[in-house]
C-alpha cells in the first residue's frame, strides 16, 4: 500500500470487503499473501482528487473511514496517507 501511495496511487476505501489474502510458499513454508482490491474509485494524482471526482472525492466505506472525514473537523478534497492507515486499523479492530 505504502509503495502505491508513493506512486501516487490513493486508494481511498480500505474496508473489510476490499481486503483479501491468499497462501503461497515461500521458503518453504506456507505464508499468506495480503492484497487490496477495488482500486475502481482510486485516484493517480499527487493530491489524490482525479479531475472529474472535484468535490466529491470522499470515497470509502462508512465502518472503516478515518473519524476526520466522518466528523467533517477536516473539509478538504485531499486524500491523506494517514486516513488510509486509519481505515487499515479500524479494519483490524473489527
């Protein structure tokens, strides 16, 4: 996840549905493999607003969003790196 945001890939909605994992071997040892899906609603800018999302680019999933965006105490378009972490521990909680 952290090397996508680096990429400037924000993926915005990390919930519970949006998180999947599957076995490998590595090592010789079965070891699970996390992985994040529906990048549909992603963004690909620096600021992580795509131009046609202006003004409406809050996405996610009410459950697992970041308590600044639910509380509207941060009134901004821009996605930062930490409400992803947010969403991630919410996610982990549950």
């Amino acid at each position: 996840h952290y090397s996508m945001w680096q990429n400037n890939m924000r993926h915005g909605d990390i919930s519970l549905g949006n998180l999947m994992y599957y076995m490998e071997y590595v090592g010789g040892k079965e070891t699970p493999i996390g992985v994040l899906n529906d990048w549909d609603l992603a963004s690909n800018s620096a600021d992580g607003v795509r131009e046609v999302d202006k003004g409406r680019a809050r996405t996610g999933t009410i459950p697992f969003a970041a308590l600044d965006l639910l509380a509207n105490a941060m009134v901004t378009d821009l996605r930062l790196y930490r409400f992803d972490v947010e969403s991630s521990i919410w996610v982990l909680l549950y």
